[in-house]
C-alpha cells in the first residue's frame, strides 16, 4: 500500500505514522509537512495536485483542533474533511479516506451507558458539532471514506491541552518549586481513557482492511474513570502526595458530559482489534514523557 498521512507530527498523528512505519503492507508512507501543504488553510485545487502527484492508496488526516473560535474549529475539522472528499473525487476515487472524529459527536450520554457508533449524536458544544459534521460528510460522500471517534487520548507525548497533560505540567512545577498544591478543573466527570498507540493501532487496522463493513469506529478503552482517579494515579506515578484543588470549570467542549464510555465492540469483531495498553501504564507513560 501507499499511505499518505498528514498530521505526523502531531501526539496522536506521530504515533500513527510508528503504527504504518512497522505494517509491511505499507510499502510506501508519505507525510507531507504544512510547507508542502496546510490542510486547514490550504485549498482544494493544492490539494488534489498533491493527491494526483502521489496516487496513494489511502490517505489519513490527524489533523484538527480542540479549542478557538466555533470559526476555528469548523475550519480545522469540517472543511477539512470537505475538503479531503472534494479532493479525492476528483484526484484519487479509488483511496481510502480516514480522518480522527471524537467522543464530542455523542454530546450527553446516560450514566453508566457505553455509547456505540450507530447511537443518537447531539453534541453539546462547537467542538463537537464540527467533528460530527465532518463525519456525517464523510458517511454520505459515497466514497470509501471512514471516521475513527477518538474518546480521550492518553499516553506518551500527552499535551498539556490535555487534562492528564496539564495535570503532569503542573506536578512538574510544583516538584521544582516545592510547591504543595496544584489548581486544576472540576475532576468528577467521568471519562474513557485510551491509550495512544491503541488508537494507532486502530487506525492502522482501518488502513489496511481490504474491505470495511462500517464507516464509524470509536476509538476508546471500553472503560470509564473518574478524571480524579486518573489525576491521583498519575500524582502517585509522580511520587507527589500533595492537595489538588478543583476550580473553576472545564473546557466548553466537555464540561456539559459527565459520563461517556466507548462501546469498542464494533471495532473487536469487525477488525479484531482491542485496545492493550491498561490506564496504569498509559499513566506511567505520560509522566516518563513529561516535560521537566
């Protein structure tokens, strides 16, 4: 096969390309940079003129964004895909389309609910209306073209946009200081972590089927935590032992959910694939990375 990937350097994106690095069904991975060309200001015509110029047999975008403007991020995650099809039809037909959504797409979910691909999708925020947007385009396209809903990401490399990220952030600096608390958002939801390179590995199942029986993935553990839990285990990890205090409230994208597991079912029967990273190693991944 003949992948293009964009988004490479990025946290989940760079662990993507690892994951069609070491498949030998991927001959060939091309990672374009954004000097070559910017999915999200770039235009269409640029992009069908690389598509064209390369002929992959499937092309990946890990690109989007978490937070700005509702402007910002319908450009970054439904022009995007709109413009990913667009291209492909009239460049590559034949490839294979896939592109990261999110758990953002289901909005309120029931308390103790595992949440499948095929559920109700009433997004509570811009965040998640511009993520099931790209996927509604990408299920009506008529093209071979498929979303992976990422639930939240942890692992090696974590952001500090990300709350076990920022939480490492600030027991790094509290260590340095001696500092004997850190301020964090309200921690009682409850979210599916899941680890990064499971999500790869996801993704390159999804690459490398020949033929798919869905157009809709989620990509989560199947297993719900409380993001106190997570916060305690990693300050544990850290050898920190002091007070965490919640204030304030979270990020617009997620503070309305405070529940949401992943049904992974579809994902195990069609593709084989379950995640095989457990939420303690995924923790003492992200603090082993942690900057400091």
């Amino acid at each position: 096969m003949r992948v293009l990937l964009f988004g490479s350097s990025g946290f989940i994106g760079g662990h993507v390309r690892a994951a069609l690095t070491a498949e030998d069904r991927v001959e060939d991975l091309i990672c374009p940079g954004r000097d070559r060309h910017d999915l999200i200001a770039g235009d269409v015509t640029a992009l069908a003129e690389l598509l064209r110029a390369e002929r992959p047999d499937a092309v990946v975008s890990c690109v989007g964004a978490l937070g700005g403007s509702g402007e910002d991020l319908v450009r970054a995650n439904t022009l995007v895909a709109a413009k990913l099809l667009e291209a492909a039809a009239e460049a590559v037909p034949f490839a294979r389309l896939v592109r990261l959504g999110s758990a953002g797409e289901y909005g309120v979910v029931p308390h103790g609910e595992a949440v499948g691909e095929d559920s109700r999708t009433e997004p509570v925020g811009a965040y998640g209306v511009s993520h099931v947007a790209g996927t509604r385009l990408f299920t009506l396209s008529g093209l071979d073209a498929v979303s992976v809903r990422v639930f939240n990401p942890i692992g090696a490399g974590q952001p500090a946009e990300n709350v076990l990220g920022r939480a490492a952030l600030r027991i790094r600096e509290a260590l340095a200081v001696g500092s004997t608390e850190i301020t964090l958002g309200p921690l009682g939801a409850y979210r599916d972590f899941v680890d990064v390179q499971d999500i790869a590995s996801l993704l390159r199942a999804v690459v490398t089927e020949p033929r798919l029986r869905s157009r809709v993935y989620n990509a989560g553990s199947g297993r719900a935590v409380t993001v106190r839990a997570a916060v305690g285990l990693l300050a544990e990890r850290a050898g920190w032992k002091g007070a965490i205090r919640e204030v304030g409230t979270g990020p617009q994208r997620s503070a309305a959910v405070d529940w949401i597991q992943a049904d992974i079912s579809r994902a195990r029967d069609e593709l084989g694939w379950k995640p095989e990273h457990d939420l303690e190693t995924s923790i003492t991944n992200i603090w082993a990375g942690a900057p400091g």
